[in-house]
C-alpha cells in the first residue's frame, strides 16, 4: 500500500491525476475557485426579517406627533389635589382624616387588616426579616414560598402551583412563556391590562372575541379552521391559546366557562384562566370559576390566581399539572428574574388561604354582600346609573345612563362624582385605565368592590350618597 | 435548559464561532475517519466516502434541517422557524463561521476524490452528496425554502 496519506512517487501522484477526466478537472477546479471566493467575500447582515411593510411603516410616521416633555397641567387636574389615606385599607379607610365606607379598594374577605393574617406576618419577619434578596432560582425559595405552593396546589386540587412575586406579572409572563411567535391566541376582549401585556410579549397573533360572546369566538374559530384548512402544515405547528378571565375586572362580570371549554376542546386550545377577581370568592368554597360551574379544574390547562384581592396579600400564582407549571420556573420571566415573594407576604397569603380553608362560610357570607350590593345598585337605575356585573360578583361597576358626549367631560364628571361620595363618607373611585394602551376603548366606569363585612345599613347609606350625587349633578 | 445568560438570547448564534470548536470539528472529522478506515472490510476509496457522506448527513440533519434550537432560547419563538444554518451569526452572511462550514464539505470532498483515485462512481455519489450540503447553504437561498420543504 506503500504510503497511506501521501503518494510514494511524483508518478504516483502524477497518475491519480493523469487517470481523473477532464470533467474532473473542471469540476474540483471550480470548487477551489468558488471556495476561494467564498472566504474573500465581505460579510454583511441581511435584512431583519420582522421589518415593518412599507403602509405600517407610513402609518406609525403619520400616527407619530411629537409632544411636548412636560405638559401644562390644568389647574384643575385631579392630581393637584390629592387624597391622603392613612392606616390601613380595611372595611373603613381614612381619606383625608376621614374615616369612609371602603367600596374601593379590593379587600373581598377582610383579609387586609385581620389580626390574625397581621400576626403570621409579624412572626414571619421575626424568622425571616423583610426581604428574601433574590430570584427564586437564586437563593431567593425560602421554606415558606414551598409551603404556600404546596398548600395552594391542594386548596385547588391540581398537582403543582408556581408563586409569582407580583399579581400583574403572573399573568403577563405566564401567557409568553408558552405562546410564542407564530402562535395564535383567541381572547375576550375584556380581559384586564396585565393579559394584554402577557399578549403583547408572547408576540403571538391575538384574536379578540366580543365579550362573553361564545358564538363569536365559534365564528372566529370556524375562521381561522377555514385558513388552516388551507395550510394544513402550518396549521400543525401553529399552537391554539384561549385566554379567559374567571370575573372579569373591567365589567365584573362571570365567564360562561362551560362552553368556552367546550369550544377550546372542539378546536384543541390550550386554555389558560385568569382568576384573579374569581379565586376566593366564587364558588361555595371559594376555589373560583371552575367550581362556581362545578366543572373538573383538570379541563382547563393553565389556572392563574392573585393573591393581591381576596387574599389580601401581594403576588400570584399559577395552579396546573406539573407538567405545565413547571415549565414556567426556568421560562415564565416574572418567575425567574425577579426577586421573590417577601416571607412576610407569603406567611399572610398562607394565614389567609387557611382561613379560607378553614371557614368556608366566609364566602357564602361574601355571597350574600354581593347580592345585596347588587340589588342596591340595580335599584339605582332610575337615578341614572347602570350597573354590570353579575349577582355573585364582588367587582361592580357602575355606568351613566347618559353619559356627557366627550369622553374627557365623562372622565371629569365621573370623578367629580367619586369626591362628592368620598366628602360624604364613601370611598367610592372611577375605574382607571390607560385608555391609550387599553386593547378596546373602555366605557369609564365607577368600580363598586364588596367586602365581607358590609351591612345592609352600610349599604343603604352608600345607595343613599349615589343618589345625592345623582340630583348633586342631575344625572336623572 | 434555560438559556440568555450574557445577554445572548440563542447561543446557537455563537457557539459554532469558536476557534475551539472548529479545532475539535477537524478533530472529531479525524478520528471519525479513522474508525471507518479502521474497518477491515472497508477499502480505502470506501473509508473516504462513507466519511464524506456521514459529515455531509450530519450537516443536512444538523444545520439544514432541524429547526429550532435544542434549548429554550428566549426570543418567543423568533428561531422556530430558522434552521441552525440560518441562526448562525443572526442571519449575517460571509461570516467566518460560515465560510468554515462552507470550506468543510468541499475541503473534504476534493480530498475525497483524490483518495479515490477519481473513481467515477465514487465520485458521483460524493458530488451529489456535495450539492446537497452546498446549495442551502448559498446567501441567495438564506430562509428560502425550495419547494416548500422543511417550510414549518
């Protein structure tokens, strides 16, 4: 064999190449050649590929005028005067100096400022301090975050739950971290702001369906079937989403969760609810929307929950299979890159669930508030208010039959009305939106909250001050 | 795995840009060779194709037809549809990475032909293999699918 690697001879050599035909010569040639000008090209970066198209880059242009940095504030503005409230947000709340009926504020259960939630947390920062310094996968779990998520995974019978540090980033970075780019996710327009965010970062393509309006999320559904059908490849690594909230914050009003999930099994959605209002305070035990519908929690894939309402504590969390929350703590950003939950928070939240646990009556009380703050407000009606939010919910809102025509004069009027409540003892606020950023124009509102600890007296005063407000600023 | 530390959303962008690992990829060739010659039943001319087109198959199955990346990149899904070919560099063109990988096969075929003596059916089945590699690799075809294969 003589020489593996290299031929024995120049003649050896020689006739390796001898033998090869011309169209060899020609062939390996020119690959040295082209090679040879592959290494001496310059490099370059090619266009990104999400560059905006010419009509929406011409649309943001045109959209675009410039502000100024500071505006003149109107003499008038609300944020010239504010209220100072001092102590804590309870049943009753000092604005001012002046002790008024909370109805804004969402404190459901008096979690707030009963002693014993306060006790568990007092205790808790004796054992822990204040802080827990660090992301959850960075020295940040103390034994209490895996107790609460333990405990929170059988209060609502799922195999695993995920604390989030924050209510509003639960939501927002549980949607993006299982839709991605590509993806498709069927939404009611309603949902609250933290949703939308969670949707603007998944960067998936969102399809907003009238609120509560099963038929029209069908038809949308039987759309987007219609285009799959066409690219039926695509359509298989195309994930479907449907976001729903359990009560919704901006209407206050209960999703029909037993067809929605209908829908989202016919048409294989991954169904991801919010139950933020829910969690607590619907339902016989307070296990939100699925039990209010007696429906198996297992139907739904992803159940995300605020501790901020009805817990009466700060932070989130998500319940769900195991196989799905625990995607979220290397991939849900709010989870692994913020510092997390303060022991101190996390022992109220756990104080509150197991009262909870404890007397379920709690929430049948509740119940009963919600009805009677309904009936008040329905009764308002002839004073020119209108209500939303259904009998079982603890978020209402209020809305003027008829209402200035600009909106700004709306906002004002609104507001005025809240200081005319506020200046006769009831703690009664607009609901606030970043209209500029809101996916859909929302209606201005007042936002009623129920407490558990309202009594019919109480109620009947507040009725009373709306219908002063009424005649105060002939809304009638 | 979760990945994005250093600010790199997609490591699959960089990591084939280390001269250590272009050291271990002609390493790694090497040794794979050499265990294929290492084959009693196996000629020569033999051992150098089926080398040829083992690192040919591992660039059409690695670089040009997964897609995606093994890991969870934090783009929201940006490289899910780009093969790691197209990853590299973030899409730049004529890069040094990407002249290596585009030196390898051709480098490896034209010694391939020289240890087959030029054998004609040798050398079909080694140019086929060739152009394979070579074609989706061209900055004119970056993101195109031909045919709609491998599109999603």
């Amino acid at each position: 064999m003589g020489s593996y690697w290299l031929p024995t001879s120049i003649n050896g050599f020689l006739g390796d190449i001898k033998d090869a035909s011309l169209l060899h010569f020609v062939l390996e040639g020119f690959l040295v050649a082209w090679l040879i000008w592959f290494i001496f090209r310059k490099s370059y970066k090619s266009h990104h590929r999400h560059s905006l198209s010419k009509e929406e880059e011409d649309k943001i242009i045109s959209e675009w005028t410039p502000e100024p940095l500071v505006k003149s504030t109107p003499q008038d503005h609300p944020a010239l005067k504010p209220h100072v409230v001092t102590g804590k947000a309870g049943h009753y709340i000092d604005v001012d100096g002046k002790p008024c009926l909370n109805l804004a504020t969402h404190n459901y259960l008096s979690f707030v400022d009963k002693p014993q939630v306060e006790e568990c947390a007092i205790q808790s920062i004796r054992k822990y301090g204040v802080g827990s310094c660090g992301p959850r996968g960075f020295y940040g779990t103390v034994d209490v975050h895996l107790e609460l998520e333990e405990k929170l995974a059988k209060f609502m019978g799922m195999e695993e739950a995920c604390v989030y540090a924050y209510g509003f980033s639960t939501v927002a970075s549980a949607i993006p971290a299982y839709a991605k780019r590509n993806d498709i996710i069927f939404v009611d327009e309603q949902v609250n702001f933290a949703i939308q965010k969670g949707l603007d970062a998944s960067r998936s393509r969102i399809c907003y369906f009238k609120h509560n309006d099963v038929e029209d999320l069908e038809k949308l559904m039987l759309e987007f079937e219609a285009e799959a059908g066409k690219n039926p490849r695509k359509a298989k690594v195309t994930r479907r989403f449907l976001v729903i909230e359990g009560i919704y914050m901006n209407t206050g009003k209960i999703c029909p969760l037993p067809a929605l999930l209908e829908l989202a099994h016919r048409f294989k959605c991954r169904t991801i609810l919010d139950e933020n209002v829910s969690f607590g305070t619907l339902g016989e035990t307070g296990r939100g929307v699925t039990e209010f519908y007696n429906i198996n929690r297992a139907d739904v894939d992803l159940i995300v929950g605020s501790m901020e309402w009805a817990l009466g504590s700060i932070g989130g969390f998500c319940v769900g299979s195991s196989f799905i929350v625990e995607h979220q703590r290397l991939s849900g950003l709010g989870y692994c890159f913020s510092a997390s939950l303060p022991p101190l928070l996390t022992s109220a939240a756990m104080a509150s669930l197991e009262e909870i646990e404890k007397n379920p009556e709690l929430i049948t009380v509740l119940h009963k508030q919600c009805q009677l703050v309904h009936d008040a407000l329905a009764n308002l009606s002839e004073f020119g208010y209108s209500m939303s939010g259904d009998i079982q919910s603890p978020v209402k809102h209020l809305y003027l039959t008829n209402p200035p025509q600009d909106a700004e004069k709306h906002r004002s009027l609104l507001h005025s009305i809240s200081q005319y409540c506020i200046k006769n003892g009831v703690a009664i606020i607009p609901a606030s939106y970043l209209d500029h950023m809101e996916a859909r124009p929302r209606t201005p509102s007042l936002r009623i909250t129920v407490n558990v600890d309202l009594t019919p007296a109480e109620v009947e005063a507040a009725s009373k001050v709306l219908q002063q407000a009424s005649s105060e600023f002939s809304l009638s | 795995m979760h990945v994005g530390g250093h600010g790199n959303a997609n490591p699959n962008t960089t990591w084939l840009k280390s001269r250590g690992m272009w050291v271990s990829y002609i390493l790694g060739m090497l040794i794979l060779h050499l265990i294929i010659l290492s084959v009693p039943l196996l000629s020569v001319a033999m051992a150098w194709t089926v080398t040829n087109l083992i690192h040919n198959l591992s660039h059409l199955i690695f670089l040009h037809s997964l897609k995606g990346a093994p890991w969870i990149p934090q783009d929201q899904g940006d490289c899910r549809s780009l093969t790691h070919w197209e990853q590299i560099d973030d899409g730049a063109q004529f890069t040094k990475t990407r002249k290596f990988l585009f030196a390898a096969p051709i480098v490896l075929f034209l010694l391939t032909c020289f240890y087959t003596k030029n054998d004609t059916s040798h050398f079909v089945v080694n140019l086929v293999s060739l152009v394979i590699v070579i074609v989706p690799k061209l900055p004119q075809l970056h993101e195109v699918r031909i045919f709609g294969i491998n599109k999603y």
